[in-house]
C-alpha cells in the first residue's frame, strides 16, 4: 500500500491539508513548494472564470483570473498541456 492510501495520511489529510500536500508532493518527485506559489497567485484573485474552446476533437480551456489575465491549456490525447498565458481585458 502506497503511503498516501494509509489512514495516516488520510488523518493529516483531513487535519493539516496543507502539510499533507506537502509531504505528497515531496513522495511523488514535485517540488514541495510549488503549492507556495500556487497560494500565493490564487489566493489574490477575486474572479476565475473557466472558458472552454476549440472543438470537441481538439478541446480547449481557458482559464482568466480577474478578467485581466488567462492561463490557455489545450488536449493532446488525454494530456492536459499548459499552452501559454495572455494578459488583456476578458471583462466583455
């Protein structure tokens, strides 16, 4: 049984998420404090509004943060691939 199926982790899991993912990230080969900077882009934004595009053989998301900036990913096979970013007005 892998470590992150124990009760032990679901335990901290449910205690100390923070942490949790932490010690998931370091088991799994991620760098521990890539959630550090996902905290600190998120927790700043106000608005996240996810927009699907292109076609259903070639999907498409994008996903803009306070109408001001959009992360662009896009399907290859049954990979999400992070395609870029833009940084404009998304109000209209």
């Amino acid at each position: 049984m892998h470590i992150l199926e124990t009760r032990w982790f679901r335990n901290l899991l449910s205690h100390q998420p923070n942490e949790a993912f932490r010690l998931a990230s370091r088991l799994e080969g991620l760098s521990p404090d890539i959630f550090d900077k996902a905290d600190e882009i998120f927790s700043a934004v106000e608005t996240i509004e996810f927009c699907p595009i292109g076609t259903p053989k070639e999907p498409g998301w994008i996903i803009v943060l306070d109408q001001r900036f959009s992360l662009w990913f896009y399907q290859k096979d049954k990979k999400w691939i992070y395609d870029g970013f833009e940084i404009g007005d998304y109000s209209g």
